[in-house]
C-alpha cells in the first residue's frame, strides 16, 4: 500500500490536493480518487448557455427595434410638421379673429394616433430624440385643445348668437314703411329667374380694359339723368379710374355716340380716385370705393365735388384684403356700391366680421350735403368664396363660379328679417370668365354685369 498525494484542477479553476492509497500491481500503481471533485460542470454550462441564446434574442429583438425606430422616427417628424404647418394658420386665425369652421376633430384624431405612435416608441427607446418629439406632440395636444374649446365650441356660439341679436336689431332700426319697395314685386318674395342676356356690346373703351363698371342710371325718382346709361372703366392696372362716360339715351349708348365724359379725379393716385370695380350712378351723382382708404365717395356730376363717409366696423377691407374671389379673385373689389328700391348700399368685409360680408345703407342728406351710413348688417358668407354680389329690394344676392360661361346666384340674405337662404341656384350665362361687376337697376328690372370688357344685361323674374 503506497500513500498518493494527487493535485486536482477543479472547473472553478482551483486547485485542491486529495490523498489517496494505492497498490502496486502488475508494475502499475493503482489507485481509486473521488471523481465528484472534479467532473464537468453540466448543469452550469446549460444555465450559460441559455442565458447566451437568450442574451443573442434580445439582441436581435432589440436590433430590429432600432432598425424599426429609424424607419418610422423620420416619418413620425414629418407627420409633426404637417400637424404643425395645419396648426400654423389656425393660430393665426384665432389671434386676428378670422376663421371659419376647420376641420378640428380630423386633426384631433391624427393628433391621437401620433401619441400613441411617439408613445410606443419612447418607451422602447427613451433617448434624447423621442423626449423631443414627446414634448412637442404634447405642445400640440395643449394647443388643440384649447382652440376645439374656445373656438369651436363657447366662441363660435356667441359670436352667432350676438350676430343674430345685431341684425335682428338693424333691422327694426327706423325702417320706412317702404322699405320692402315702392314696387308692389318687392313683396312677392326673392328673385325666382334671370334671363339669358337681353343686350351683349363690347365696353366702348375696348376689350382690354377687362374691370369697370356700368349700368342705367338707378334712382326711380331722378328728372336729371332718368335714362342716361354710363360706363366707368378702370383704365389703370385694372384696378383705379377717374373717367365717367355718359349716354343720355339707349340709342347713343348702344351706338357708342354723343357721350359726355366727366373727370372724377385728376390723376389715377388722388384721393378721390375710384378704386376697384365698385361703382354706381344714382341720379345726378356717382357713388364709388374711394382710392386706398376704406370710403365710400359721391361725385356730383353738377358742381364737380366729392363728400364721403368711413364705412363702419373693426378692420373694414380694402386694397385688396378682402375682394370678391371663388374661382380667381378680381383684384381690389374689396368695397362694392350698390343700388335698388330702397336707396344705396355697400357690401364689403371687416376683420371683425371674421371676413364675412357686411351691408351697409347709405344715405345722401341733401340738405346737409353730407353722405351718411344708416344701419349695418353682418352676414355668415364669406366674401372671398363669392364672385360677386348685387342688391334687391333690400335682398343681398351673391353668385359663384360655375364654368367659364355660367356663374351662379346661389344665396340670399335678407336686411328686413336678417335671415339668409343658400339653396338658390339661378344660372347667368356670360361671354368671358371673369366678372368684374354685378348690379340691379330697380326702373327696369335689368342686371348689368361687367363681363372681362363685354357689357351684359339680364332680366329678373320675381316669385308670384
């Protein structure tokens, strides 16, 4: 029996001494060890090995998060910026006072689901990139909000509210028992029929003078100029004018012959220039948008001068920040003169009015010589979805473009109830696209448009 002394190197890397016997036999010394201190550590090396396949998941898992961030992050940061370029002009809006209803809850709903995608996102990776977007989604939910509630739904409610009661308050305003008309047809209710055109000429100024005015001379009571027909073209960029061009007769008109022509204005930049194709003769003077300011001016064809009056509202529209619009916009009709049973009016826009149309009566003093604005009414139209607009026995009426032959009257309002209708739909056919002006002459029932240089009349047909 020889005694042994064996150095073991265990799996942990230690090293540990075991004494053991032997025998000698057969020239060989022969002994027997415990084998539990140094075998394989099986077990151990599973548990690591699952830990590895695991660790190597999680890596792939977390790669194809990576590769999935960077895909959608660019699109996430774009749909950011079209949320906030939509967001952008409804800011705007708001601040001035402008705006009608937009679509709020459609852009709530994408708002949503790109907090729910950043969400998602941010909790996978939670770098400095998706706080960003974080924060900014959430900027934008805050400022959404806000304006679904105070715009949309507390604002736009009173703000109609206290249209109705301003209206509804104009129209009991002094009203004359004739107001309505001195024509029995006023009382038959809203224009039913227009006529094809009943008379097509060419402007006598030409073709390419493509804005402008005219008309038969429209006050029911006048002796000075009770058939004259006029024509007011606006000879500078389309835009200003200070010539006035008279007919005595149809026949002179219609053979361009024995006109008078009459200077409103030295030059196309005087204060006194006509701005715009705005103008209306009514009797023995010419009533018309002054230059660059926000007055109506009347001429008077017998002494040569001009009284005016500042149109009333917030942030009346001119030089071409409200004109008539629809298809293309006629550039500066920001303030439309208009005649019918009643007397004058001006139809135009205020910032107040949210860019909606507004009538005003206008009223000459003779006496006092001095032009007077009498009452005012707000409408919910807004005037640069219209192509152009005109007055019947008290009735605003405003057309839109249907084609390059056909407008469309398509709504009313009317300044004795306050009340609109936009279920209209009367046809004009016309020559050219664009229609510069549109007015009613309450002697012969006629509409005259200014037609891009051609000069149209129509008949109106009222309900029986």
């Amino acid at each position: 029996m020889l005694p042994l002394l064996l150095l073991l190197l265990l799996s942990s890397g230690d090293v540990r001494a075991q004494r053991v016997s032997g025998q000698r036999k057969n020239g060989s010394c022969v002994c027997q060890v415990n084998p539990a201190m140094w075998s394989f550590p099986a077990v151990n090396y599973e548990a690591v090995l699952r830990q590895v396949q695991s660790c190597e998941g999680s890596l792939s898992s977390l790669r194809e998060q990576v590769e999935l961030s960077n895909r959608c992050l660019p699109l996430i940061q774009a749909l950011i910026t079209n949320v906030t370029e939509q967001l952008n002009p409804l800011k705007y809006l708001q601040n001035r006072g402008i705006y009608t209803n937009l679509p709020l809850d459609l852009l709530g709903q994408e708002l949503s689901q790109l907090e729910t995608d950043i969400g998602a996102i941010h909790s996978q990776l939670n770098n400095g990139q998706t706080t960003k977007l974080s924060k900014e989604v959430a900027k934008l939910r805050t400022d959404v909000d806000r304006l679904q509630m105070s715009d949309t739904i507390n604002m736009k409610t009173v703000k109609e509210t206290l249209r109705y009661l301003k209206n509804s308050a104009e129209s009991c305003k002094s009203i004359p028992k004739d107001f309505r008309g001195r024509e029995r047809h006023c009382l038959k209710g809203l224009i039913s029929n227009i006529s094809n055109p009943v008379m097509t000429k060419v402007s006598p100024h030409g073709k390419s003078y493509i804005s402008g005015s005219w008309g038969m001379q429209a006050q029911m009571d006048s002796e000075g100029q009770k058939n004259s027909y006029w024509v007011q073209p606006l000879l500078n960029s389309h835009i200003w004018g200070n010539t006035l061009r008279l007919y005595q007769t149809y026949k002179d008109f219609m053979a361009s012959a024995n006109h008078m022509d009459f200077t409103v204005a030295p030059s196309f930049t005087d204060v006194n220039t006509i701005e715009g194709p705005s103008a209306i003769l009514y009797g023995e003077a010419l009533y018309y948008h002054c230059y660059r300011s926000a007055d109506v001016c009347r001429y008077d064809l017998n002494s040569s001068t001009v009284q005016r009056v500042t149109l009333p509202g917030i942030g009346v529209g001119f030089n071409n920040k409200f004109p008539y619009c629809y298809y293309d916009c006629r550039i500066n009709s920001d303030v439309d003169v208009e005649a019918d049973e009643s007397g004058l009016w001006a139809l135009y826009a205020t910032v107040g009015n949210h860019g909606n149309l507004v009538v005003s009566r206008l009223v000459w003093d003779g006496e006092a010589k001095t032009l007077n604005v009498t009452q005012t009414w707000e409408t919910r139209l807004f005037k640069k979805a219209v192509s152009n607009a005109f007055m019947v026995c008290g009735v605003l009426y405003a057309t839109r473009y249907v084609d390059e032959y056909r407008e469309e009257v398509f709504y009313a309002f009317d300044t004795a109830t306050g009340k609109d209708d936009n279920t209209l739909a009367l046809p004009l056919e016309k020559v050219a696209k664009g229609v510069a002006s549109l007015s009613y002459n309450p002697i012969n029932k006629q509409i005259y448009m200014y037609n891009d240089g051609y000069l149209l009349a129509y008949q109106a047909h009222f309900q029986v």
